[in-house]
C-alpha cells in the first residue's frame, strides 16, 4: 500500500468512524474503487487503522476516562461496587461492551462472508438509515423526559450494546446504532453520542489488537516490509487527527441539530452503491 492510499483511508477513517455513516463500509468501497479486482474484505488495514480513532477518543476524553478509571480502581481498593456516578458508568460501559464480544466472537466469519459485500452494505446503510429517522421521530414525540448521562442505567446499557453489536455489518455503523439506541430508550441526543463515543473504546480496542496480533503472525501480512509499517503509521496518525475534530464536530452539531443529514446522506450512499454495481463500476464480491 503506498503512502498517499494510506493516508487517504486515514481521512475516510477520521471522517466517518464518528459520523453515524459506517467507517467500514467507506473504506471497503474506497479500497474497492482504488483496487477492483482485489477482494479487501479480509484486508486487515480496515480494522488497525480504527486504532487511530481510538486514539482519538482517548485524547478528547482523557479527563472522563481518567475520572472514571480512578474511580474504579478505589472504590475496587475498598471493596465497593458501582458506588459513585463515576464507577457505575465505567461499569456500564463494561456491561454494554458485552453484546459485541458475544455476538463478534460467535459470528465473525458469518458476519465477513455474508455482509462484506457491496450488495450488503448498500441495503444496510438503507435500512439502517430508516432506523435512524424511526429512532428521531420516537424522540421528537416522546413526551416523558429526556433521560442525561447521569440518568443512564444497566438496562439502557445493555439495550445500546445491543445495536452496538448490530453495527458489526459494515453500513449500520457504530455511532449511528448507538445513538439510534439510546433516542429509542429516551437518551437526550448529547447523552446518547457521549455514551456512544465511551462504549467504542473496548470494542474498538479489542478488534484492533486482534487484527494487529493475527497480521503479526503472517508472513505477508501489513508487518512484512517497512514500507507496509510506515504506510500503517501514515494512516494511525491522520485516522487519528481527522477523528479528533470530527468528535468534536459531531457532538456540537448533535446539541442543536438531529441525524437528518445523516440519514439523507446514508439513503443517498446505499442507493449509490446500487446504481454504481448497476453499472458495473464496482463488482458485487
């Protein structure tokens, strides 16, 4: 991979890990115009490269992730469980990380054969998109009280690891399902995309370091040159850089705007897709 392809899916990375509009299925598409003929589903740069957004989150909620790691580690010091505000979110993000170490776990070599494809990600990214705006209507009508960050508990965790497992085909996207999870369990908006932003970092984490661990062991894998690791490094650090503005872009945007653009923008991407393989521009595989 040379440095420019590199950096390119570094900013298609940064742009849309954090947009609820699928990273992977951007990057998929992107490597797919650039190599026609080249399968890239089980390209690993696809996964690593999600380690400079997890960065990114690392760096923007340093203070968060440092507050409630230090409440974890004392209140575990004095034997107490989930006792301040601080402990039982770091816990509930533990809990709502579950559903996509289940489901990731059992189904991955299903999830890669069956929606690793153009076909599957146009219609994903349709019918998520749909979900999106059902999940904006629910909250523009609801009439009880929007429940905020403090108010969240086990069972709206659970519930959002739920579709966060779901944005395991590529196309749902990870902050799309998430945030449309917490509008449908009565999150405000901002509560919801901070809730969504924390609960990527296990999963992300977890799913880098694999990728990282299983292209170590291969002897052509993205470690075999230098030129490989510095093209990895190119797309880490820009991923990175471009994820960092784009977490602050969206959480401003979602304190006084709802996911319209998004929507249009996800119906607009899969109907593309659908005219694009029409055509013949890009293959179905």
């Amino acid at each position: 991979m040379s440095l420019w392809e590199a950096a390119l899916l570094g900013v298609v990375q940064g742009l849309t890990e954090f947009l609820p509009i699928s990273s992977t299925a951007h990057l998929l598409v992107v490597q797919k115009l650039l190599h026609p003929d080249q399968d890239v589903k089980d390209n690993p740069f696809t996964v690593i490269v999600q380690l400079g957004t997890l960065v990114a989150v690392l760096i923007y909620f340093w203070k968060d992730i440092y507050t409630l790691t230090r409440a974890v580690v004392t209140e575990t010091l004095a034997k107490r469980f989930a006792a301040s505000p601080e402990s039982r979110m770091a816990w509930l993000i533990v809990l709502g990380t579950v559903p996509v170490v289940i489901v990731g776990g059992l189904f991955h070599s299903w999830l890669k054969a069956t929606f690793y494809n153009v076909p599957a990600m146009a219609w994903v990214a349709i019918v998520f998109a749909l979900l999106m705006a059902a999940a904006e209507v629910w909250a523009h009508f609801r009439r009880k009280p929007k429940v905020e960050e403090v108010g969240i508990r086990w069972p709206h965790a659970v519930w959002i690891g739920l579709w966060q497992a779901l944005a395991l085909m590529p196309g749902a996207s990870r902050s799309g399902t998430t945030i449309s999870g917490g509008l449908f369990a009565g999150i405000s908006r901002p509560a919801a995309a901070r809730f969504s932003f924390l609960l990527s970092l296990p999963a992300v984490f977890a799913a880098g370091v694999k990728e990282l661990y299983d292209a170590a062991k291969k002897p052509d894998g993205l470690f075999s040159s230098s030129d490989d690791l510095l093209a990895l490094g190119v797309g880490l650090v820009v991923s990175a850089v471009v994820g960092y503005a784009s977490i602050a872009v969206l959480l401003r945007f979602l304190k006084r705007y709802s996911m319209t653009v998004f929507i249009v923008y996800r119906l607009l991407l899969g109907v593309g897709l659908l005219v694009l393989l029409w055509q013949g521009v890009l293959s179905s595989k």
